[in-house]
C-alpha cells in the first residue's frame, strides 16, 4: 500500500516557523553559553573529525581509509542463537560520518553568524568543496556508500543510516547559507534531494521507502523553507505518510538482499516507529532519538499542510511522553538495549540511559508542538530538557566533566574532557563513564559523542522562543533576545 493524502488538510490554521538562527540576537544566560559554543566548541569538533579520520573519507583526492571502525558484534546470547542472522553486524558508526560532519557545518555557521572566524570558516569550506567533488553525477552522495561500500546504495535503509545522514547534511547546508550567504553546499543537497526524489516516493517505479532513522523529514522541511521549493515539502510528506504503511518496505527490502526479515535484531519495527502509521499512533515506543525526530517531521508537517490528523496523533503522543515516560530532569528513554522506551513509569535512576541527544530531539519536538499554537503546559515541558543541560552546576569551559548518579548523590567521578560550553550534572553514556566514548569520535555509542550532543541546544537556543508567524503573536518566556 503507497500512502495518500490526508484529506483533511488545508491552509494551515496557525503557522509559527523557527526564524533563521541570525534573526535572532541571544544575550544575557543563554548568550554566554552560545559564545562558548562559538568559541571553543565549533573548533573542537572540526578537530574531532579529523583527529577520527573523517575527511579522509569523503576526499575523493586521497586513498579511502577503509573500515576503521569495526562492525557491531553479536552479544553471546545472540552469537549462540544457529542460523539468527545478527542484523547489527551491518552497522558501524562509521557509516554515520557523513551526519557527523553535517552537525559540525551546522555548529560552525551558527557560530560564524555569532562570532567571526577566518580559519574555522576556510576549513568548512575545504570539507565543502571535498563534498562537491564526491557528488556523483546524478546527484548522490553518501561517504560511505561511494568510498566504503561501493554498489550497496539503497538496499538497505532500515539499518544503515543512508537518508538519516542526507538529512544532517541538508541541515548543515541550510545553517551554512542562512550564516554565510554561501550557497555550495546549499545547492549540493539540492541536487541530492532531487535525486532521492527521483528513486522513493509513490510515483510508479520508485522505491516505496523512508529511513530507518528519522531525520530528513525535518530536514526537508527546513530545505523547502529556504529555498521556497514545494517539492522538498511534499517529499517529507511523503516520508511521514508512508512510514509504517503495509506490505512493509523493510520487509521487502530485506528480501530483496536476501536476508530474513524476521531475524531482525529489535524484533519489533516499534524500535523505529514504523509497526503502523503514524497517524494510528497514539503511544510513544522504540528508540527515543528516532521518536523525536519523527515527531518533530510530523508537527512540521501538520503545520505546513494544516493536517488534522497528524495533530490529533501528535497530542495524544505528547500526553502519553509527559504523563508516563519523562523524567523530571526532562531526560527521557530508560533501556540501554534499545536506547529507548519501555513500560509507562519504568523510570529508573541508576540505570537510566537518558540519552542526551533524545532530550535535544524533544526540545525540538516541543518547538514544533508550539508551532501549531501557544500552549504553556507544552512550553514548561519542552524546556525541561534545556534546564537538564544548562541549569547544571557546572561551569562553562569546564576543563574536566563531573558525572554524579542520579540515584547516589554525592559519589562524583571525574575525567579529562576537552573544554564544553556547560555541562549537565548528571550524564551518562551507557549507564557508565568511558573515557573512549567521550574523546574519541565515532565510537560504537549510535547517538555521537557528547560535543556533538551538548552544542545542539545552544545553537537553536533562540528559534523556538522568537517564532515566524502568519497572523497570532506568541510571546515565551523572558530572555534578553532580539529579533
């Protein structure tokens, strides 16, 4: 079955959009943490990415690096099971390099708008120019499919992270421009946009896929707002109506390449929001980074289209988050298995894994929500999250990071850390401190490393307080802001 149309769509009823990060002026608390990011940040992660190999990827001018990261390995109840395929086994985070690079782009625009710098500006544009001369001739573009594993390129889109990198490109490629006024890269994921338009969607002879991982939806949106494109619009909405439609495309995906689509390592497509569509869901479940990104594409979506009934799906998703599946600290997703949801109230303190980038996603889904009309219930909620990162008592520029478990106050653990704009005061990566994880880019933990999840919420800090919109005023909570 190919998704069609809502029919209950219209002109939008209220039409708040994110203004562009440089209409807005953010001073006082959150200014500060902005510099920092500005600063120290942005540079920080350029290095990370080249310290972990990553230009060397994508510049089609030097050798490939091969696999430098390992393939995930079975657990050894999974390795004992004979004849389970480990469907983890085609996943490495390497793969998801391309995103890297995307989020670092995105930090270094919003932190060339807010402070000039020469050098980490020529540096983005060498990565930019090494994208150019990888974009094949009709259109696509992905590092590791081009560089790594030649011949594979859309066969596998539930595991494999293909659009979900797209996605942080086209984002990056928006800040860039909004920043600079430089349009390469802007005019690069255009051309890859197109393509992906010309092989899924529900035309005749197109793949009837989306991603596995959330994430181009909103991303598409934010590319038809800039350059005014119908076509980039109508292609997230594409992505939204078609998630969990039957015959299900991962199935046949993975049929396609021979594997059994039952040995699939979630078992259930819940992990990925994608068991039924979306607008039947009314429980939030699966992967809670993927979960946010896909509500977010929904809330943009029902804004633009004035869908109904992706509102009323969204509402009744966001009382069952608020009511049964948040921490007070805004953290959010309990179970390191899946980096996600559970049971309602299964809020544990010592085990939780909170991921952090899960409560950027709900930061942006509570943005969104506000997008479709002022509500305070949903303004508190979404900046929980932001007091969970930046109401911290540590201070910015910290040279070291102070972890203390939410279920035993006062026992501290401490390690090297690169300097970070502010720190939250209780983090964890996997229920435990890995100085691997923290320092090395790419590591296994899917979510990236904490300097691409902590400088996130500072770079959007003023977007969802100074809403665009068509005819009502929204005023949030006070800041020192200018727009």
């Amino acid at each position: 079955m190919t998704a069609s149309p809502s029919a209950k769509t219209g002109k939008p009823k209220l039409a708040f959009r994110p203004l562009p990060v440089p209409q807005v002026d953010v001073h006082g608390f959150w200014g500060d943490r902005a510099d920092a990011v500005a600063t120290r940040t942005a540079d920080i992660l350029y290095e990370r990415c080249v310290e972990a190999r990553m230009l060397e990827q994508i510049d089609p001018d030097r050798p490939s690096p091969g696999i430098v990261i390992p393939f995930h390995s079975p657990s050894p109840d999974e390795a004992d099971r004979q004849g389970a395929e480990f469907t983890g086994s085609t996943v490495t985070t390497q793969m998801f390099w391309d995103s890297d690079l995307g989020k670092t782009i995105e930090t270094a625009a919003y932190s060339l708008y807010r402070r000039k710098n020469p050098e980490l500006e020529k540096k983005i544009d060498a990565v930019i120019d090494m994208y150019g001369k990888l974009q094949q001739e009709d259109g696509y573009l992905s590092s590791w499919y081009q560089r790594i594993q030649p011949g594979k390129r859309w066969t596998n889109l539930r595991d494999c992270h293909e659009l979900y990198c797209a996605g942080h490109l086209i984002e990056g490629a928006v800040a860039y421009y909004q920043a600079t006024g430089k349009r390469k890269l802007l005019d690069i994921m255009c051309r890859y946009a197109d393509h992906i338009a010309s092989v899924l969607g529900p035309e005749p002879g197109k793949k009837k896929g989306y991603c596995g991982h959330e994430e181009i939806e909103l991303a598409l949106v934010k590319l038809a707002r800039v350059t005014g494109e119908q076509k980039y619009m109508d292609l997230a909405k594409y992505f939204i109506d078609q998630r969990g439609q039957q015959p299900h495309y991962f199935d046949e995906e993975a049929r396609a390449r021979g594997a059994d689509p039952k040995a699939y390592h979630f078992k259930t497509y819940e992990y990925s929001q994608s068991h039924i569509p979306v607008r039947e869901q009314h429980k939030v479940v699966g992967h809670a980074v993927r979960a946010m990104y896909l509500y977010s594409g929904m809330a943009d979506i029902a804004t633009e289209y004035g869908d109904d009934t992706l509102r009323a799906a969204l509402d009744l998703l966001w009382d069952d988050l608020t009511t049964k599946s948040l921490y007070v600290t805004g953290g959010l997703g309990p179970s390191a298995h899946n980096e996600g949801f559970t049971s309602d109230y299964d809020l544990p303190n010592e085990s939780a894994y909170a991921e952090t980038c899960a409560a950027v996603g709900l930061v942006f889904w509570a943005s969104r929500m506000l997008g479709m009309g002022p509500n305070a219930l949903r303004r508190h909620d979404g900046t929980r999250p932001l007091q969970r990162f930046d109401l911290g008592p540590v201070a910015r520029r910290l040279a070291v990071l102070l972890r203390e478990s939410a279920g035993k106050p006062g026992q501290a653990q401490q390690v090297e850390m690169a300097p970070l704009p502010v720190l939250p005061s209780q983090y964890r990566t996997h229920g435990r401190l890995d100085r691997q994880l923290y320092l090395q880019p790419g590591r296994r933990c899917a979510g990236r490393p904490p300097l691409w999840r902590l400088d996130r919420p500072f770079r959007h800090v003023g977007r969802p307080g100074q809403p665009d919109a068509d005819e009502p005023l929204s005023l949030g909570r006070r800041r020192r802001d200018h727009a």
